[in-house]
C-alpha cells in the first residue's frame, strides 16, 4: 500500500485523461452511426425476395424465394445458341450449380423455386417446381422487368399470376457459372 501512495501525481491522472478521451471519441463514432445509412447488399449479392405458390389437388403450396443465381449455357433446343437463365432457390444452392458439369444440371436445382429462361424480348420462359407439383409456361409481356441486364448480372422483378401458379419476386442475381457451347 505504501509503494502506491508514492506513484507520481502526473501517472495518477492518466487513467481519467484516458476516460476523457474514450468520452470524446465516443460521443461524434455514437452520432455518426445512428446517422450512418443502413448497410445496402452488394450488386450481385444473390439475393431474391418474394412467394412462389402454385396449386395442388387439394388447396395450394408455396415456398418464399430468398436466392437468384445467373447462368448461362447452350440452349436445351438449339446447342448453337447460349441462354441466360435466372435460378430462383429457397435454400442456398451456390455450391450446387457451381458444381455441376452442365446448365440442365445448374436449371434442375434439388431445392423447390422456379427457373425463368432470359430471351430477347420482355416475355420469358419460365418452370416451377414446389414439391410436389411442377408447373412451365411463357410469361406475358412486362411480366419481367429488368432493372440491370449485363451478361455478369441481372436484377430486377418477375410476376405471374396464371393458371396453376403465381410469383412475385425482385432479385439481384449475379453470374454463378457460364458452361462452354
């Protein structure tokens, strides 16, 4: 006890003069972030938003769609010709379709969603799938509005409301696996 009695007085202040300053930076760094904008996903941040519900025998069965992945491949049809399609997932598949050896195999995800083939005009083919029902069709002009269409990303809104199924859903896909022609 007396070894600590005899500690200079200028050492004996420190402790407060650190306070004083931990006060003074802390006060603007709390102001600043209440201030501070909500943090906004990164373009191409995989993301979806929205419901896909579709009709069974008896009532209806529906999955929220919370990831969008972009690939690209040769076309089911015509081998020559490269598609875009946008996979809509509930689970996180991104490890799946990068895995896989072609686009059928990226387009058929184990998870219940709905892929929409990207063409040249606003009107899209479209499959869903929500266990146990699987539903295609074409959609309708402006039922896909695209807010960013670059061969690396796509974002944007797809809607439907035809028979047997219905979506809503915005998403920001980014380009998950181009498979070669």
């Amino acid at each position: 006890l007396s070894s600590a009695r005899q500690i200079p007085h200028a050492l004996q202040q420190e402790p407060a003069m650190i306070r004083h300053s931990r006060f003074t930076i802390a006060g603007p760094m709390t102001f600043m972030l209440v201030l501070a904008p909500a943090p906004v996903p990164a373009a191409g941040s995989d993301s979806a938003k929205g419901t896909l519900t579709v009709e069974k025998e008896k009532g209806t069965a529906s999955v929220e769609l919370a990831h969008a992945y972009l690939v690209s491949g040769p076309d089911t049809f015509d081998p020559k010709r490269v598609t875009r399609r946008v996979v809509f997932t509930k689970t996180d598949e991104r490890e799946a379709i990068e895995a896989c050896n072609d686009v059928s195999c990226a387009t058929l995800s184990s998870s219940d969603g709905m892929t929409v083939e990207l063409g040249d005009d606003s009107a899209a083919n479209w499959w869903a799938h929500v266990h146990p029902m699987q539903y295609s069709g074409m959609s309708q002009e402006g039922d896909l509005k695209l807010s960013a269409d670059t061969a690396e990303h796509v974002a944007g809104r797809f809607k439907i409301g035809t028979s047997g199924v219905k979506t809503s859903v915005e998403f920001d896909a980014p380009l998950v696996k181009a498979f070669p022609k």
